[in-house]
C-alpha cells in the first residue's frame, strides 16, 4: 500500500512552513475557515490558483502531486507529496 510523504511546503503570505503545516493539522484560529486539497477541488469551491505562478507545475515536475491550502478564501500555501 502506498503511503503519501510529504516532499515540499511552500508557504505564501509572509507565513512560515511550520505555520502552514498547523493548519493542514486543524491548527486554526477559532472561526477560521481552511480548504485542502487538489487544483479541481479548489476550482469546485470557487478558489483561485492563478496567483501561484508556475509553482504546482514545478512541484509537478518533480514528480509530486500538489495540494494547495487556503485560509478564508485566500490560498496560504501548497504542499508537495509524493506516494511511497
């Protein structure tokens, strides 16, 4: 059975990795909305990715699969994970 490890983080907004990781974990400031997942998924709940740049194609390129993470509305950084 494969297993997904993370591989990348980055952080947008002035946040740090660490940060970030928090909130992937449900480390969140009471009344905080966060969003996880896919460029699709993303898409599905009306999030943006374009501000990104060529970062997920970069990430992609190195084999990772992308997962984005967005805090009330606004996208707070991605993930790159790989399956092991």
């Amino acid at each position: 059975m494969l297993k997904p490890t993370l591989v990348s983080i980055v952080a947008l907004d002035g946040r740090n990795d660490d940060e970030l990781l928090a909130l992937t974990t449900g480390t969140t400031p009471h009344g905080h909305t966060v969003v996880i997942g896919d460029a699709a998924q993303f898409a599905a709940v009306g999030l943006s990715i374009e501000s990104l740049g060529d970062w997920p194609d970069r990430l992609r390129q190195r084999g990772q699969r992308v997962l984005f993470v967005a805090i009330d509305g606004r996208v707070a950084g991605l993930l790159g994970v790989i399956d092991v």
